[in-house]
C-alpha cells in the first residue's frame, strides 16, 4: 500500500463574523483546489459549544472536528495560490510551519527576496535560523515577556499557517490550550500565538520551517510574484478585495490569484 495514500490530510480553519466567515469560505476553496485535500471551515456552532470564548483558541482544538491523520491549519485570511503538497514526514516529530514575521524588511517593510534560497526553498531547521539582523525588536520584546519565551525569536512560528499530526502533537496543542487559558492567556492583538509558541518552548518540540513563499505577510495592494504560494493578507489593508468578495466578482479560487498575483 502507498503510505501517502493511506494518510487523509485535511485543511483546518475558522471564519466567525460576517468578514471572517466569507474569507474563510473562500480560503477552504482555495486550499481544496491547489492542495486537493478537504477543508473543514470552523464556525460560531464550533465556537459555542468548545471550550474557549475566542475563535483563536479553536485552532488549539481543531483534532476535536477531524479524524484526519493530518491536519493543515490555516487563518481564515490565508490562501492558498498555487499548487502545494503540504509535508507528510514520519521520520520526524516537528510542527512544519513558517517563521514568524519577526523580521522588519517581512514587516513593515514588505521586502522579500523573492528568488532567494529562504524565500524559495525549505523546510529548514528552526535552530540553524537564529540570525538576529533587522529584528522588530518591539514585537520580540512584546511577546517574549507576554509569554515568558527565552527561545531565538527566529525560531518562533507564525501560527496562521501549521501542518501537525494527530499521532505527534495531540499533548502540544494541549499544554498550549492550557497555557492560552490559564499562565500565557489571550494576546488581545496576537491572540493564542504567544500561548503555542510558549508550549513549543516547554515541550521541546522541533519545527520544521517551511519556505517564506507559503506564508506571506501582504499588507499593501499590489501584484505579488506568481512564486507565492500561500499569501497572508491583513483584511483591513484589502478594502477592495473584501468589497470584491461582497459584491461576488470574486467568488473562486482562480479569482482569488488573478487579483493578488502576477500573469505567468
């Protein structure tokens, strides 16, 4: 029997609220068209009958919704733009994910090196990552003492986009719910990221990151290189594409990439 076949992948993300619901559902089209795997959009019924009082704790339960070997979580403002694999790695425990946007030439700057080995190529080890240059040393002072982290911020993962496995990190997504609710608690601009990133730290758990080019920070309107594949937009930057979305211009997946990325 194929191995990969034998595992079920599914795409994981939660859209509440009249904004999020719509990007979520168009988000779950996108990774289903390029990924060829199912995605399961989270919602207010999910929302009320779990345990956390904020959308962004459902994420630290989403192997409560799926019987998925592996599950490929996503933010609702996340999309999938080109054809993608998400990683399968048995030989190996790791959380694959992207680097935070620690860095200000991916944030405020939007100046990525879209044909350099970072940007192009991974996954790579997170503790071969630790090159301090250009920090946004507010952000990092911010959420180290919110959640107590001593680990490189070059090694901590931005959760808007994660692939975890049921059989490796069950007990992860737990000591991060546990700390999200009780010792870390909800960050009321980065919400559970600070709380997973501090359960990482605590349990050891390696991280695989993933290419740049699977998880871009897009804050200004602009034609992005057809290289992206994974573009994290920030919706209040997006007013025209939110209003594309509402008045149904937009409404697939190859809509979604005619309007963020370049003609090949």
């Amino acid at each position: 029997m194929d191995l990969q076949k034998a595992i079920s992948i599914t795409g994981v993300t939660v859209g509440i609220g009249p904004v999020y619901e719509e990007l979520a559902r168009l988000a779950a089209c996108c990774f289903e068209q390029w990924t060829g795997a199912p995605a399961l959009v989270l919602g207010a019924r999910e929302l009320a009958s779990s345990q956390v009082d904020h959308p962004a704790g459902l994420r630290l339960q989403v192997f409560d919704y799926t019987s998925a070997d592996i599950v490929v979580y996503f933010d609702a403002d996340w999309f999938c733009l080109g054809p993608w694999s998400p990683p399968i790695d048995h030989a190996t425990s790791a959380v694959f994910a992207c680097r935070d946007f620690v860095l200000t030439s991916e944030w405020p700057r939007q100046q990525y090196e879209f044909d350099s080995p970072a940007f192009l190529d991974g996954p790579v080890d997170a503790a071969v990552s630790d090159q301090p240059i250009g920090l946004r040393q507010d952000y990092v002072d911010e959420v180290r003492r919110f959640a107590d982290l001593s680990s490189p911020p070059t090694q901590w993962i931005n959760t808007g986009l994660m692939v975890l496995r049921r059989s490796a990190h069950v007990a992860l997504l737990s000591t991060a719910l546990e700390n999200y609710q009780s010792i870390v608690g909800h960050h009321p601009e980065y919400f559970e990221q600070p709380a997973f990133n501090r359960a990482i730290e605590t349990l050891g758990v390696p991280c695989r990151l993933l290419a740049r080019k699977f998880n871009v920070l897009a804050a200004r309107p602009t034609k992005w290189p057809a290289a992206v594949v994974g573009l994290h937009i920030k919706p209040k930057r997006h007013e025209e594409f939110l209003g594309a979305i509402r008045e149904r211009t937009i409404t697939t997946p190859d809509d979604v990439r005619r309007y963020f990325c370049e003609a090949k």
